[in-house]
C-alpha cells in the first residue's frame, strides 16, 4: 500500500513539473528593439492633421501563436517624451489641461487575453489608463513579418502593427475649452509599429 502511494506520488509530481515545462517552453519572450519601434499618433486641427510620437516606451511582450493563452503585453509609454516637432505644443500637451504629466507620467496598456482573428492578425484585449482612468480596449495586431535575422545567427525577428483608434475625450484628455472638438478632434489615431526579437 506504502510502495503503491509513493509510486502515485511520484507519478503526481512527474505530471505536475512535466505541464509546467511545456507551459514554461511555450512562453516566448520578445525584446523591443527600440531602434525600429515607434509610439505614433495624429489628430485633427480644425481641417489639418497633427501628427506627433512618444519617444519613450518600454514593455514587455510575451507572445505565442501556439500558447495564446500565455501570450500577455505591458506597456507602458512616458507622456513628457511626447514630440509634434513644435516645442511649446509639447508644453502644453504636458500641462493640466491636456496630458497632466507631473500627476500623471505615465499611460500603460496591461492585456488580459490574446485572440487569433486570422493567420496575421490578433485582438489583444486589455486595461489602458491614461490619467487614472482605465477602460477596456481591443488592440488589432497585425504580425508584418517573421524570419531568422541575417546577420546575427539565432536570433528570430518579429515584426507587428497595432493601428487603431481612440477618444481622447473619455480619458479626459483635454479640459476646459479644449474638451470640446471644435478645435482638435476627438477621435486620435494610434500607430505603433515595432520590431521584435528574441533568440531560438
């Protein structure tokens, strides 16, 4: 009776660090590389287009086509490296009555689940707050390519494009006279790019 419980305790064990092997094989981890990733976005001006980029950002990208129930993104961008290429807009961007970024300095986005919608393209669902104000958002994942690199032997690169679009206004992104969409747009569109690698 002793012999046989050892024997299923042994087999509990085998079963239990055997799962979390696979689980810990099938976690792909990718580095940014910040040298070819970009935070961009552009909103309306009355007729025109402002386009603009945060130039700060990390995360952490944990993806696998074949494990999407690992797979999970956090990123988190720095509002005071906002650039338009116009200094005193970036100033008022950061001030209270846009960004707020001495209270607020960051905007984060924390996925909760990964969905495949075809072969190149996924929904990433997750929580983005930007000034203490979370809501529930489906980010559309595009993979733009996917190869061995080149020039350095193990190492895979991974291309992907989110593009979507969000309402400034619900974040509070904006006050006063600048809550309304006379002026600038509600709507702000969101694209980032980003070149992923990790080794084999």
């Amino acid at each position: 009776m002793v012999q046989s419980f050892k024997k299923f305790g042994f087999a509990v064990l085998v079963t239990v660090f055997g799962a979390f092997s696979v689980n810990a094989q099938s976690d792909l981890m990718w580095k940014i590389d910040k040298a070819h990733t970009s935070v961009n976005f552009s909103v309306n001006h009355f007729f025109s287009s402002v386009t603009g980029k945060f130039t700060s950002f990390e995360g952490d990208i944990n993806f696998d086509r074949n494990n999407l129930k690992s797979s999970k993104v956090d990123f988190t961008v720095l509002i005071n490296s906002v650039n338009t290429d116009d200094k005193k807009r970036d100033e008022h961007l950061q001030s209270s009555e846009f960004f707020d970024v001495q209270v607020y300095p960051n905007m984060t986005f924390k996925s909760t689940k990964v969905e495949k919608k075809s072969e190149k393209e996924y929904s990433v669902y997750g929580k983005l707050t930007i000034k203490d104000i979370t809501k529930d958002v489906v980010l559309p994942m595009k993979i733009t390519g996917e190869m061995e690199h080149p020039m350095m032997k193990g190492k895979i690169i991974l291309g992907v494009l989110i593009d979507t679009t969000l309402n400034r206004t619900v974040y509070g992104v904006g006050t006063g006279d600048w809550a309304t969409t006379m002026v600038v747009g509600d709507e702000v569109r969101i694209q980032i790019p980003m070149e992923l690698n990790r080794m084999k």
